[in-house]
C-alpha cells in the first residue's frame, strides 16, 4: 500500500515537474522572441523614409509636428532603450545571441534582425564591451562571422576603441580572403561620419 502511495506521489511530482520545465521553455522563448522584436523594429524605423537624418532635422520635426518623423523616432528609441532595459550587459548579450541566430549564410541579409543587432553594436564602443565583441567574432560559427561583416553599413566598425584590435583581426582571420580583407581594413579605418541616425540616437539616449 505505502509502495502504490510512493509511486502515485512520484508520478504527481514528475508531473508538475514537467510543467514547470515546459512553462519555463515557453517563457524563455518568449523573451527571446520579443527581443528579436525589439532589433527588428529598431532597424525598420532607422531606415525609415521619414526618419530624421540628424538632429537639426529632429528639431524641425517637433517645431512644424510632423507627426510621421517623430513619431518613427520614437519608435527606433523605445526599441532601443527596450534592449537596454536591463542594462548594457544584457543588451549586449541579446544582442549578439540575435546576431548568432539571425545573421547566416556568408553575405549580405535582408535579415531585419539580424541587420538591427549588427547596427546596434554601434552603441557598445567602451573596451570591455569591444573585447567582448572581438571575442564573439573570434568563436562564433565562420558563416555568422562573414555575413556580419558583408551586411554592415561599416558604422560599427569605425566606432572601435582600438581599431588597430580589428586590423589585425581581419588580417589573421582565415574567414576572408584577401580582398575582402583589404576591402574590411578600409571601412575600419574610414573616418566616421556623425551625421548619421545612429549617433542621433546615441546622443538622445543613456545607455
């Protein structure tokens, strides 16, 4: 009797045990779906038509109250700050598993998460997140690497710390070939333009 009792109450424990794994697969995948939510919407709205070029533009935005304009601003800084909502630690770490899962194939993306993650590198440029950064690409699947570097506007690239770190990344990396090396060393050493809606963003926003 006290044996049919132990089974029924193990049978009960593995039961509710089971749920509570499955419950917290499914909230985990939800997270991780609202974040990729988040790059993508980030990266629409930068690109969007009506999305303010720099920050005089933004100021006229809010004087005439083009509702268009300001209102895709904010929608690419709610993005943002949403990403960074629990700190740059854990944006940074949602950002480049968006970048592992997302940005495949060894060339240019259409991939709007993908292409969200890799411009959204370009608000971690301190040197603890740049060797982190540099690390990620240094292990991460060859195809992720390449596509990263073929589907970037390059702003990212010219906002590091020390780019002499990244020179010599390109140049020992068995993932490009010689062209595309040279091609990579040319946008990292380009000077940076700041009249650009990242840096907008930057300037807006405390990360």
């Amino acid at each position: 009797m006290c044996n049919l009792k132990s089974n029924d109450t193990m049978q009960r424990f593995l039961l509710m045990l089971t749920i509570f794994l499955w419950s917290t697969i499914a909230a985990c995948g939800s997270v991780y779906q609202k974040e990729e939510n988040f790059f993508e919407t980030f990266y629409d709205a930068t690109r969007y038509i009506y999305f303010p070029g720099s920050q005089q533009i933004l100021d006229n935005c809010y004087v005439e109250q083009e509702k268009r304009c300001i209102d895709t601003y904010r929608r690419a800084i709610e993005a943002k700050n949403s990403i960074f909502s629990n700190g740059p630690e854990a944006a940074l770490d949602a950002t480049l598993s968006a970048i592992n899962a997302n940005c495949k194939g060894g060339k240019r993306t259409n991939d709007p998460v993908c292409n969200g993650a890799l411009a959204m590198l370009y608000f971690f440029d301190s040197s603890e997140f740049d060797t982190k950064i540099l690390s990620f690409f240094s292990t991460t699947n060859i195809e992720v690497t390449k596509t990263a570097f073929e589907t970037t506007n390059g702003y990212w690239l010219q906002i590091r710390p020390d780019k002499s770190k990244w020179i010599k990344f390109v140049n020992s990396s068995k993932v490009f070939n010689k062209a595309k090396k040279e091609g990579h060393i040319n946008v990292i050493n380009a000077p940076l333009d700041y009249d650009i809606s990242l840096q907008l963003i930057k300037n807006n926003t405390a990360e």
